[in-house]
C-alpha cells in the first residue's frame, strides 16, 4: 500500500545563522504578522527525566493536573530549539495537539534580515536565579 507523504512545513525564507547567543533563527524576506514559520515534530519528556542543558531547551507541554500523573516536556526537534529569547519577541508557538507538533509562526510583521525571537516566560528565568537580557 502507497502512502502519501506529508512534509512538515518550514519557511523557505529562513536561515540558522551565528548571532550574539551561539546560533538563531533569521529571515531573508520581510514576513508580515501570522506567519508560520516551522512545524515541529518533538520528543515527550517526563520532568523528572530534564537534567543538565537538556533543561534549558524544553517547552512546557503537559501538567501533572492535567494528566494525572507527571509533567512532561516537549525537546523540539527541527529549527524549533534555535529560537532565541527576547522581552520583545516576535515569534511565539502552540501546541498542535490534532498533529502532534509545535508549530511557529510570526505575532507582528518582521523585516528582511532581522532574527526570530520567542518569550521563555518568566518562570524559566525565575528557576535558573537569572534575569533576562
């Protein structure tokens, strides 16, 4: 039986490119608001399994009040780990739970050349003892 294969989408206008903190994510075009930018597949973490760096590039997936038994994270595979942090960010991402992905798209219009940044959330700086930058 053939089966139709369905890619998963990743803006072609985007490139990984060095910056100030190691490695992001940048346009070549200008992009307006409501963009997506790239879906992701990722791997499904129990909290008590993230040590170490690993901490650092997880996303909050699932409560333990949610489902009755651990939190979990979600390690994005893809670009999806290279988004940088900024107060000012012009990216953000959700949770597809009908495909099972994180998918990024674009809050507000974005210049040709200009790097994609999400918001980590305060509480990720809060467990660390940093602020951000």
């Amino acid at each position: 039986m053939k089966r139709k294969l369905n890619p998963l989408y990743r803006h072609p206008d985007l490139v990984v490119s060095p910056c100030d903190f190691g490695h992001g994510i940048f346009t070549t075009t200008s992009l307006p608001a409501d963009t997506t930018l790239e879906e992701c597949p990722y791997l499904r973490i129990k909290a008590d399994e993230c040590a170490g760096v690993l901490d650092d590039y997880v996303f909050n997936l699932e409560s333990a009040e949610e489902n009755g038994e651990s939190d979990y994270y979600s390690l994005v595979l893809g670009w999806g780990s290279l988004f940088n942090h900024s107060n000012h960010h012009n990216t953000e991402y959700w949770h597809d739970t009908d495909r099972d992905l994180i998918v990024f798209h674009t809050i507000k219009p974005v210049p040709a050349g200009k790097q994609l940044f999400i918001n980590y959330g305060r509480d990720w700086w809060d467990t660390r003892e940093l602020k951000p930058e």
